[in-house]
C-alpha cells in the first residue's frame, strides 16, 4: 500500500491505547529489517529518516526504497523526516514523497518556534502531510546534534498546550527526561508533564529516546498519552554488535552479505521486540 501520513495512526491510537514506533532507516539492511517486521507482526510503522541519513543515503534513493518497502509491507507505513531542522529542508523532503514531517524548532525562542511551526503546518496540511513539533530540549546525540544531560530542558506543560493550540500540530514531541541514544543510568521521566499535556491537546505525544527506557516505564508513558516512541541507538547496537561477532571469528570474510544479513535479523528482532512493547502489533 502507498506511504500515509502519520495521522492514519492517530485515531486507533488514542482509542486503544497504544504506541507507534518510529525506527530509523539507516541503509537498506535497516529498511529490509524493519519491513519485515511490520509484516510478521501486523503493526504500522514509521520510518524515520533523519538529515544525516538523508545525506548518507540520498534523497531519491530514501524515498524509493520506503515506497518499495511499504508496497511490501502492506500494513500502514509513514515515511517521517526525523528533527527537520529548517523550512527549506522539510519542504524538500515534502516535494520528494515524504508523507509526514517533524520540524525541530526547539532551539528558537518559544513564540518564534510556534510561527515556524505554524508555517510548516500550513504548507504540509494543504498537500496532506502530516506534522510533528518540538517543544522543550531533549539531550544525548542525534546525528552531529549533541545535547548534554544538564542543557536539556524539560517542556513547560501550560507551554506545550498553547503550542499545540497556535500550532494544531499532529504529534506533539516533548522533553520529558528521555535523551537520544543509550542511558548511563535509568531515565527519569517526568510522567505528570506527559498526563497533562496529554490530557489537554488533541493530538498524541510523542517519546523521543525511547533505546533504553525500561518496558515499565515505556508501558506507563502509553497509558497517560504517548502515541509514538523513536528508537534507533539499540538497532544500530544489534546491528554492529553481530557485525563485530562476525568478523571477529572470520576476519578474512569480504562478503558484506554474510555480516549484514545477520545484521539485518537482529535489528529485525529488536522492532519486533519493540512493536509488541508498544502495543502495535496487530493493530494493521
């Protein structure tokens, strides 16, 4: 089936009280990885393609194999620039195919970050895109985004509502205490920010930093309102980890399809893993 935007989830998600995950596509093993496991499970699924991967993989190549991938799939499949960092950027990835969006503006002033976000929002809802906006600062690394843990700033609930409200963004992502990549220790998430904004928009919440966040607490965050969960860090550590096992005990092996396919099956199981987590599975 063709790519859909992000709010062909909305509505199942706020009545069943589940979460969608967005996982990375890093190569084409990561693609393949993922497919399938949407396939075996029967869950929809995002794909997050974020600026550096754009610049890694292409544009045209990206979009290609996510259309590719979702004709196969057969269940619900989004195809979502991941932390859009600028108008321009967001509207290429628009133009490309993208069906969903997220534009990062964060890192403006508050009422500067609502306009910026509000003129994404208009262009991408006139060609039925969907929209994700950020509030408050989530730490650890994103691609060459690095964040420390004590320059993160949690979003101001009553902030985060007038967002949504100036805004009408689709998914709201907020900074609750979970960072990108692995946890030194155990998160602490602020579940009463989470409760209240959840229970004052009309739109799902999104969890950025979801590699490494205990089941629990990944459990509690879908019952007070998370709609969506981003996790990359524990594929690519499934993935480089075979990658290393392999090559450690055949170092003389040059065919990357001997390391990589079983690359490809363990962050297979990993989303497999998360999707059943999350609640997704058998909710295509």
């Amino acid at each position: 089936m063709p790519l859909v935007p992000m709010t062909a989830f909305t509505e199942d998600v706020k009545k069943h009280k589940y979460a969608v995950g967005q996982f990375n596509l890093n190569n084409l093993e990561f693609t393949q990885a993922i497919t399938e496991a949407a396939i075996e499970e029967k869950s929809p699924v995002i794909f997050g393609v974020s600026e550096g991967a754009l610049k890694y993989m292409g544009l045209e190549f990206t979009v290609a194999m996510a259309k590719a991938a979702a004709e196969r799939a057969g269940v619900p499949v989004a195809l979502h620039l991941d932390h859009g960092s600028n108008f321009d950027i967001v509207m290429k990835c628009i133009r490309a195919g993208f069906s969903s969006v997220m534009f990062d503006g964060s890192h403006h002033p508050y009422e500067e970050n609502i306009r910026l976000t509000k003129k994404v929002v208009e262009a991408a809802h006139a060609v039925g895109v969907s929209v994700e906006g950020e509030l408050g600062t989530i730490g650890g690394v994103e691609d060459d985004l690095s964040v420390d843990e004590e320059d993160a700033t949690l979003a101001n609930p009553e902030e985060a509502i007038r967002f949504w409200e100036e805004t009408k963004v689709d998914y709201l992502a907020i900074a609750v205490g979970t960072a990108h990549g692995m946890y030194k220790g155990e998160p602490k998430i602020r579940f009463d920010i989470i409760e209240k904004v959840a229970n004052n928009i009309g739109a799902p919440i999104v969890l950025h930093g979801g590699s490494g966040v205990p089941d629990e607490a990944i459990k509690k965050s879908i019952s007070l309102g998370v709609g969506k969960i981003n996790v990359n860090t524990e594929s690519q550590v499934a993935c480089t980890e075979t990658v290393r096992k392999i090559l450690a005990a055949k170092p003389n092996e040059i065919d990357p399809r001997k390391y990589l396919g079983p690359a490809r099956e363990a962050i297979k199981e990993v989303v497999k893993g998360k999707m059943r987590l999350f609640g997704s599975s058998n909710r295509a």
